[in-house]
C-alpha cells in the first residue's frame, strides 16, 4: 500500500502545480505562435539569424519548440482530468478532506479539518488514510485485499541471509 499512497498523495499535492504548469505553458505556445504567425518575423530576421538559411533553421526550431510545449500541456492536463474524475467518483466529505490535506495543503490543513468536520486529530488522520485509501482504490483499482497478498507472497519468499 505504500507505493500506492506515495503516488496517490504526489499526484495530489502536485494538482496546483500543473495548473501553474499548463498556464505558463499557454504562455510560452501563444509566444511562439506569434513568432511563428509573421509578428515576431523581426526577430527571424534580426542580425543574429545572418542568412536566410538560419532563418528557416529558427522557424523550424520555433515549430518544433511548438510541438514539445503542446505534448507538455496535453500530459499535465490528463493527469488533472484524472485527478478530477477520481475525486468526483469519491463522497463530497472525503473529496473535501483531501482538498484540505493534500492540494490545497496549507499550514494547519490538520486544524482545518479537525473544524469542519468536529472531530479530533485523531479521527482526522484517521478520515485523511480511509479518503486516499478510496482514492486509490478508484484511480488505479488497487484493492486493500490485493496488497495484503502481495505482502504475503514477499513475506513467504526465502530471504537471502548470506553468512560469512
């Protein structure tokens, strides 16, 4: 279950950062595309692009630059479209508590919890494990069942205990 939590709660905890990721990056497209529409000709054209040949180099470089950000955009977008489909498959509470505890993540988020929901931080952490347990079972079909037996099947496995 360990590698499960650490994914699902990395995938989370980056949610924000993708979206910071995808606007920049629309950012960057929309400048290439100006450049490469015919308002940044200039710029093709200026003393550094000496020859009409290292002009058409930088268009293509530009095109090519175009192609890298697009296929950037469209991976973080698909990670977020999961992360959006896993948490509206959960219940409105446990979408919330993992709101608070790992995409909007902010000092306090425990205390945050512990109110809204008046319980004791006990409970909360309790809230927070039972929450990604869903989520993991929802966004990648991992089972509790199905990681107890993979436990046991390492567990059974001789271990090498070399002497010397």
């Amino acid at each position: 279950m360990h590698k499960w939590k650490t994914l699902a709660k990395s995938e989370l905890k980056s949610y924000r950062y993708l979206e910071d990721s995808i606007c920049n990056l629309q950012k960057i497209l929309k400048e290439v595309d100006e450049i490469a529409a015919g308002r940044g000709y200039s710029m093709i054209l200026s003393p550094k692009a000496q020859s009409r040949n290292s002009a058409e180099d930088y268009f293509v470089m530009l095109v090519h630059k175009k192609e890298l950000v697009q296929r950037q955009i469209n991976v973080c977008q698909d990670i977020l479209q999961r992360v959006d489909d896993t948490l509206k498959r959960l219940t409105e509470d446990e979408h919330k508590i993992l709101q608070l505890a790992y995409i909007d993540r902010k000092r306090n988020y425990i205390f945050r919890i512990t109110e809204q929901f008046y319980v004791g931080q006990t409970q909360a952490y309790k809230y927070i494990s039972k929450a990604l347990e869903n989520y993991i079972l929802i966004a990648y079909g991992v089972t509790e069942e199905q990681i107890n037996e993979q436990r046991e099947q390492q567990e059974q496995q001789p271990k090498n205990t070399d002497t010397v």
